[in-house]
C-alpha cells in the first residue's frame, strides 16, 4: 500500500507515468468511466476548500466510483475531540481510498501511519499541496512541451504558501530550472529553501519589484496572500494587494509566458487578464481533475 504525502514521494520517471495516464483520461475519458466502480473515496477535509475537494470529488465520479467525507471539522467527530489516528482508523472501514486536508503540519502523515487505505494529503497547514504541484507539473509540461529548461518567477506570499514549497522541492530534480522569488520581505521564501537551492547549485535571485523581472520569465506562477496564515490582522491588511497582475504588466512579458495560480483568487490577478492566451489558471484546475483522477488509479492499483 502506498500514499502521497509530498511530490517527492514519486520519482521523475513515475511521475512521467502518471502524467502519461493523466493525459490518456484527458484524451480518452470513456476508457475510465468505469474502472473505479465499486469504490469508495473518502474525502476528510478538517480546513475549508472548494477547488480541492470537489477537484478530488469530480475525479473519483468521473472513475465510477462514489465519495463520501466531511468538508469541515466541526462536521466531523473531530469536533468532539477525536484524534486524527482514531479518525482514519474507522474511515479505513469504510472506504478505499481517503483524501485529507489539516490545517495542521503533518496531520495526513500521522493519518498514514494508521490508516488501512491510500492516504492522499490534500494540504497541510504552511507545508506541503502534493497533488496542487502535480497538477502544476503537469499544466507546465502539458502547456510549456516539457519540464525543464526555463524561468519560472513565483510571486506573493513565499513564506506561508504550501504550494509554492511544494512546487519549488519538486522542480529542482528537473534540468534547467532557475527560480525568480517576487515578494515583500516580509513574506520571502523560507530559508531552509533558499539553503537547499544553494546546496544543489540552483540559480535563484531575490526580488521585490514584479515589473523588474517580468521579461526574463517564462512562467510566472502568481499566489495570493493568505489571511488564514497571519497571527495578525495588520500585517495581512498591509501585505494582501501588494502585487496586482494586470495587463499593463502583463505587456512586459514574452509572448509565449503562461501565468499560473492555483486559486483561489483574490485580488492578485486582475480579471482582465483573464482572457489574454497566456493566462492558464483555469486550465490548470481541469488538468487538476485529470491529475487526481489518474493517481487515485495508481494507489488503487487500478492503472493498468
């Protein structure tokens, strides 16, 4: 039995498979239609999320299969004080596959230890979105021809956004890659990052101004400042339309750069780029489906 808790947790060329399959579904959803019927996936969400879940929700539906879950904590036993242990213990008992979301780091992965079934973590706390990233990849790979070989720029909130450190662990195996940080100084990439950037030799600078380096990218993946992570309502107000994407900066870019975000959005993309070619955020929620869709095939064994 296998589980997904972080991105690293496939390597490059299993990864290559499973966007391979994601593709496949994209292309040929018939032949899927029904290769999960008789299963059952529970999606235990102990924090507030529309894309993921029903992301996940979609995906197993479209398998032939059937959901059933929480989507928030004080509709779950958790609310009366149940341990996560103890909850993964009985959803084991009742379904094949579970997907989980904690506002707490490492709560999926305490869930794993227990648990009878797959776990997918769906996102915890600050630390790591494993199944947004792969979404990312594939988007990238799907849209840019390959992974590998370019500038991506990653803007907003670099401290607290677990999709940001997801993506930069999983996009240094690749070739070719170098790092552009946009951010206030208050919300810069961890250290711990940039340390491990150094370590491998990985090209990365440090940036405030959007505008500056704008031309040079050729992905640019935009996030929002989250108020949920903030100890204090002050710095949030201050911090949160620190970067505006709109189309006045968005004709400083290469003709061919994609804009990313895995949503939701705020106000750091203005719904004026929205129907300029290069913004992919709304693609990358479908490919989002078909992600999900073809990894809840591999840890079921089903893939073949």
């Amino acid at each position: 039995m296998r589980h997904l808790m972080s991105p690293l947790d496939f390597s490059v060329e299993e990864l290559d498979q499973l966007f391979d399959l994601a593709s496949d579904i994209e292309h040929t959803p018939e032949k899927y239609a029904h290769t999960c019927e008789g299963k059952i996936l529970a999606t235990c969400f102990y924090e507030p999320s529309t894309r993921t879940r029903l992301s996940f929700e979609s995906a197993m539906t479209r398998l032939g299969g059937k959901v059933i879950g929480f989507a928030d904590a004080n509709s779950s036993s958790a609310a009366k004080g149940e341990s996560v242990s103890d909850t993964i213990r009985v959803v084991s008992c009742y379904a094949d596959i579970c997907a989980m979301r904690h506002p707490k780091e490492g709560a999926p992965m305490v869930a794993a230890t227990k648990s009878l079934i797959p776990v997918i973590n769906a996102g915890d706390g600050g630390h790591q979105h494993p199944t947004q990233t792969l979404t990312d990849l594939m988007t990238i790979r799907s849209l840019n021809g390959k992974l590998g070989d370019f500038t991506i720029g990653l803007c907003g909130d670099l401290k607290f956004g677990r999709t940001v450190h997801s993506l930069i662990n999983a996009l240094v195996r690749y070739e070719g890659i170098r790092f552009v940080f946009i951010s206030p100084q208050e919300l810069r990439v961890p250290d711990y990052i940039t340390d491990m950037l150094c370590e491998k030799g990985i090209p990365y600078t440090e940036e405030i101004r959007l505008e500056t380096v704008m031309p040079d990218l050729d992905l640019l993946y935009m996030t929002r400042v989250q108020k949920e992570r903030f100890f204090n309502e002050e710095d949030y107000v201050r911090l949160k339309d620190f970067y505006i994407l709109d189309k006045a900066k968005l004709s400083l870019a290469k003709e061919n750069m994609l804009v990313l975000h895995p949503l939701p959005r705020v106000n750091e993309i203005s719904v004026d780029v929205d129907e300029d070619p290069r913004a992919a955020y709304f693609k990358q929620a479908q490919y989002g489906v078909y992600v999900r869709m073809a990894l809840i095939l591999t840890l079921l064994g089903l893939a073949k």
